[in-house]
C-alpha cells in the first residue's frame, strides 16, 4: 500500500489535472424556464448535508468555510465569468471570495448578462477600484479552485454566529447561466455541504439558450462547501501530530513526509489516500468491493482518482444510479467512504476519441496542437493549442467535425500560457547575460538554417548535468529575443532524460530545429542549454552554454549528412591464464585516447553444458549460485581495480572464491563484463568494453 500511495500522490502533483480535484456529487441540471433578471434560489430544496460520509479529517481551513469546485474554461465569447460570495440569511451582502476580473474592472457595463446576481448584490457599480482589486483576478485555467471565508465581513470585522448563505454564480454563455448556493451555520458544527446546480438558460440579444445538453454546463461543477467549528482549530495541531505518527507506523519517514508536505499534500491527503488505496486496484479493475458482489456496468464507467482531501472518488455515467446492480454497487461505494459523481462520458468514449486524434495528428499539428491528455475530472480530453486565438481553435475544431469526432468531448486550453512566455522571455534574458565561462564552445561551428554542430568543452572540474530541453533566441535592435516558434510547438514536448559532460570533458552535439522553429531567416542567433553543476543536493544555480552564430542567405537548408555512429571498444581481452579452482589472471588492454580507471564484474559462472547458444545472454540464469556474503555481493562481483592508460594494457587477478567457492573439475564458461571512468576529454566518463565469455578447464 505505501508504494501504491506515492506513485498517485506524487503522480497528483505533478500532472496537470488527473489528480486534484475537491470532493464531489452528481449535479442534477434543472432546466428553468422561467427566468428572471435576478435569480433568487430555494435554499432549503437546494443543499444536500453529507451525514453519511466523513473523511479523516474535514478540516479544508480550521475554522473558516471553503469553497471548492471545478472549473471547465470555454472556448469563444461571452463565458467564463463567475463570482463566489457570502449573505445573510436577510439577503445582505457580507462579501466576496472570487470574482473574474473581466465583469468585475467593468465589464458587467457593456453585458449587462455577465454573473448579474453578484453585480446587483455586491453593488459593484459603486465599489471602490481598490476592493474591486482585491476581490478580483483573472479568469483561471481549467482545474480545481478552492476560495475560503474567514467569517469576516467585507470591511474584516468578524460576523455575528448564525446562518449564512454562500453563492456560487456562473455565465455560461451570453444570458445563461449556473447557480450554487447553500446555507453554513457558523455556530454549529462542522460540516460539509454540497449544493445542486440550478440552471437559467435564456436567449440574449439574438444569441440562443443552451439547453440540458449544451457542454457549456461542464463550466462549473463539484462545488463543495467545508465548514470546520471554532472547537477544531484547537484540534488542528493535535490531528497533524496524530496524522503524522500513524502514517509514521506505515513506514513512512519525517524526511518523506515533509517532502509530501512541501510538495503540497497535507497530512489528512496521505492518510486518506491511505485508507482509500486498498480499493484502488478492485475499483479500477471492475471487482467488486461490497457484499453484494455487484460491480458497476463497465458501460458506465468515466473513470477514478483522488480528490484534494485524497478521498478516492468514481465517477460514472447518470444510468448507472438507475441500474439495479451497478447501484447497489454505488451506494456500498458511498459506505466506504468513496464519492461517486455523475459524468456525461465514460472513460473509454475518451481514450477513442485521443486515439482519433493521434489518426489525424500531422493534420491537426499544422493548426497548432501540441499535446492532449485525458482529464478524468473534466471528463474530457484537453487539447493544448499554440497559439491559442479564435481562428487556430477553429480550424481544429472543422478538422475534429471532418474527421467525424465528437467535439464535445473536447476542452481547448493554451499550450503557451502569458506567463510561460514571460518566464521564457526572462530565462533568454537571464542566459545571455550570464557569463559563459564554465561550459564554453571549443572548435569550429558548422550551421545551417535548419541545425548546427558544435563542440563544448567543460573548464570546471564538477560534472555538468542538463536535460533534453534548450532554446534558440535572435538578435534584434540590441537585445537578444526569444525566437517565436512553429504553431504547437511552443510547449517543448520535452522528454525528461538527463544528461551530463564531466569536468574537462568535451562533447560533440548535433541539433536539428526544423521541427521547433522552421528555417531561420538570415540574422545573428544563440543556441542556449542550461544545467547545473556538481550534485544537486549542493545546488548553486543554473550554469549556461551559449553557442552564438549566424544564419545568411547563402547558409544551406541541411547540414550534411552524418556517417553513421560506431561505439569504438574501449577495452579489448589480451589474454587470461593461471586457471586455478580459485581464480585466474587477465590481461586487458585499452584501445581509447583516454586513459581510464578499470575495473571488472563477474556476471556469471556457468557450466559448459548450459551455454547451448552462441549469445551468453540466453544462458547467464543457469549459471552457479551464489554463496551467502557479508555485506553486498556486488562488492565481491566488482574487481580488476586499476589505471589503464591509453594503449597500455593492465594485469589483475579474479578471484570467486567468496562468491561461487572453489570450483569442483569441469567445463565452465565466465561472462566478464569490462568498463570503468575514462579521463577528460572524454565527454561522460562512462567507458565501456565488450563483454567476455572466456572457457576454462578446471
């Protein structure tokens, strides 16, 4: 269980979405027909109390309400507006949690429709600039967002204990709209409250009302209020202290749990995913989990993950809450702890409709797509696009209609958000101003308008470690600029390899761009790489090769063609005698420029009769056991320790007598593998040699 634990918790924050999200509940879309200017909801038919269900611990913020709910950003005009505030139970206005910036900087002038309920209650209209600043923001990403009252009012004077109302209020699209609202007793006790939506829909100024079926209703979902009393923020500290030593007993380490912690998983998350991880592999794998052997039809799955409070959470197809085994499968799920929500799409709709997508990937690259990834939560495949305008979202939406894909399966979001280019910008900025002193350019530069060669050699005596990712930028009017890139290629699709040159060594690289930014026009560019020296537990900052050339009209479209790579042997077997039931002697030489510091491992001893190929890997697991050692075998395995200078040769000795015992007579086989750390220049340091498999007659 504690392996399963940190694979999703660290695969939750370090995914996009497919992990995060707050508790949640099927929302039952209420089509209202009778809309009117202001919306004014029955509270009481409205907010369902959860009783039957309580997680480790309900603090969202100890003695605060939290809001939570997941947000869908829409694609076009006249969307994604929605404010989350607080009243009396007189209908006066208390305060503000959230509001998008657009309607609330002025916005709610010019449409009139935008979140109207908010405008009017909030008295927007004569709201001081300086509170609209605080209570505003732009409009976020898709994902999961979590706003908190502290029972203050709007002036930060703490309210009177009671009831109030909390409101969730969104625009759809043009006049139609989405409504949340519940009822929190501050005086009480803690609670957890999940309102259901309630719908206006309504057509505006020529534009038409959604209907029950419109995926603007995905916009905004979940939405979960947790109240912790007063009486728990006494209990706060004892809670995470008993957290702590419980998932202490599971094995886990102070240092680990403050890794977790700092990573942004609080205490009752791990102790819940915890609790929750041993349904995990039956819910994924359709076994049921309850008495009744019932499972949920696999035709209503939409899939699982953990949500912010690491409370394990299913969601499902709306007919499967009408199919007699799959809800009494649902409701022992609810039992246990576990939420099950209501989705428009099960999980395998989406997975075809990724796969449709990778069918029509080199058409759908040339408008701008970059990557698209399954989100569970949504329940809908997000497709990143650069540059992300009206037009590009467009033409990949004709292309999805023509190649017969359910569009509304689709959510569209920026690859290359306004701060990734910021941060892009400033990273350009920062490199080329550093001082390129450790990690330099040796030798010649050979360009062309679409890759370059170069050498670099590293001056420092620490190892130079870096990624797959590096960048190009061009000299305009005195500053050097990030170089705009192809559409959707500007999120860097990026593999996570890690590389490194060791001090004193040079390497050749070879770097194809066509792909990234086209054919450079002629201009004065840099080809940059970062990375970082020595260990990473003694990080001082990144470290920066600058390659700085120039593309001009008579530089030709294709490098040259490069010879096909042969890995030279570095070590090659001279001889070997002294054949004894204890050992041998070997003589190696080395082959290379660089001088290395050899060593040897014993991979396996093995009786002739078992070697019936010519490939010693089909035969190595029949070799001799090992015997029991002190400490660890590969400290006996290693051995041939010695300085092996370029086109010298080295005499050592192996001895298996600790690890296989003195050998009775026969026919053997020993598979030797040689290697070792080769001197700078050598670029890694990893010099390898071929693989021996010497017969001897003991």
């Amino acid at each position: 269980m504690k392996k399963y634990f940190r694979t999703i918790a660290i695969t939750g924050i370090t995914s996009l979405i497919a992990l995060s999200a707050c508790a949640t509940t099927e929302a039952r879309q209420n089509e209202t027909t009778d809309a009117t200017a202001l919306y004014t909801p029955n509270i009481t038919n409205e907010s369902t109390m959860i009783s039957n269900y309580e997680p480790l611990s309900q603090e969202s913020e100890s003695g605060k309400l939290t809001i939570t709910l997941d947000f869908t950003r829409q694609t076009g005009w006249a969307s994604n507006q929605f404010a989350v505030w607080i009243e009396d139970m007189d209908g006066n206005y208390i305060q503000t949690l959230y509001a998008t910036r657009w309607t609330a900087d002025g916005g709610f002038r010019s449409r009139d429709m935008s979140i109207p309920t908010w405008v009017e209650r909030s008295n927007l209209a004569n709201m001081e600039q300086s509170e609209v600043d605080i209570i505003s923001s732009p409009t976020p990403q898709t994902g999961t967002l979590s706003y908190t009252w502290d029972l203050t009012d709007n002036e930060g004077n703490a309210v009177l204990s009671g009831e109030y109302r909390f409101f969730v209020e969104g625009s759809l699209r043009w006049g139609n709209r989405v409504v949340y609202s519940g009822i929190v007793d501050i005086s009480g006790s803690s609670a957890t409250i999940m309102p259901e939506a309630e719908f206006i829909f309504e057509s505006v100024d020529g534009h038409a009302a959604l209907t029950a079926d419109s995926p603007e209703n995905n916009m905004i979902t979940a939405v979960t209020a947790h109240f912790v009393a007063g009486n728990a923020i006494q209990m706060a500290s004892a809670d995470d202290l008993y957290r702590r030593e419980q998932l202490m007993e599971m094995g886990f380490s102070e240092t680990e749990l403050d890794m977790l912690i700092e990573a942004g998983i609080s205490l009752e998350n791990m102790l819940n995913q915890m609790r929750f991880g041993g349904y995990v592999d039956d819910v994924f794998s359709n076994r049921p989990i309850g008495a009744s052997g019932n499972v949920i039809e696999p035709r209503y799955s939409g899939g699982i993950y953990f949500n912010d409070a690491g409370v394990l959470t299913v969601t499902v197809l709306e007919a499967a809450f009408e199919d007699y085994a799959s809800a009494i499968a649902i409701e022992e799920m609810r039992e246990l702890g576990i939420i099950v929500r209501s989705v428009e799409f099960t999980e395998q709709e989406l997975i075809a409709t990724m796969d449709a997508l990778f069918e029509i990937f080199e058409s759908i690259r040339e408008v701008g797509v970059s990557s698209w990834g399954l989100d569970t939560i949504a329940n809908r495949v997000t497709v990143w696009i650069d540059p992300y305008t009206d037009e590009q979202n467009a033409m990949f939406m004709d292309l999805v209609i023509e190649s017969s894909i359910n569009s509304s399966m689709i959510a569209i979001q920026s690859a290359v958000t306004p701060e990734m280019r910021e941060r892009r910008a400033d990273s350009i900025a920062y490199a080329t101003q550093s001082p390129g002193n450790q990690i330099v350019l040796v030798g010649e530069v050979e360009v062309s308008r679409t890759g370059i060669a170069f050498s670099l050699e590293n001056r420092t005596e620490m190892e130079f470690t870096y990624g797959a990712p590096w960048d190009l930028a061009h000299y305009v009017d005195g500053d050097w600029l990030p170089m705009p890139h192809l559409p959707g290629a500007g999120s860097g699709m990026w593999t996570m390899q890690a590389y490194t040159l060791q001090g004193g060594g040079i390497q050749q690289y070879r770097q194809n761009w066509e792909w990234f930014f086209g054919e450079l026009p002629p201009g004065r560019y840099m080809f940059i790489r970062d990375g970082w020296l020595g260990d990473w537990d003694a990080y001082q900052g990144r470290v920066y090769a600058l390659v700085e050339f120039v593309i001009t009209a008579d530089s030709p479209e294709y490098l040259p063609p490069q010879p096909d790579i042969e890995w030279p042997t570095f070590i090659e077997l001279v001889g070997y005698s002294g054949v004894t039931p204890n050992g041998m002697s070997i003589v190696v030489e080395n082959t290379s420029a660089y001088d290395i510091d050899h060593m040897a491992q014993i991979l396996a001893i093995v009786p002739e009769r078992y070697a019936v190929s010519d490939y010693w890997w089909d035969w190595q697991w029949y070799g001799l056991p090992f015997l029991p050692v002190d400490g660890y075998w590969i400290d006996y395995l290693m051995q041939g320790e010695g300085f092996l200078p370029s086109g010298g040769q080295l005499e050592f000795s192996l001895d298996w007598t600790t690890i296989f015992g003195e050998l009775s007579p026969g026919e053997y086989k020993i598979i030797l593998s040689l290697g070792g750390r080769a001197h700078p220049p050598h670029p890694t340091g990893w010099a390898f040699g071929e693989t021996l498999v010497i017969s001897f007659t003991i």
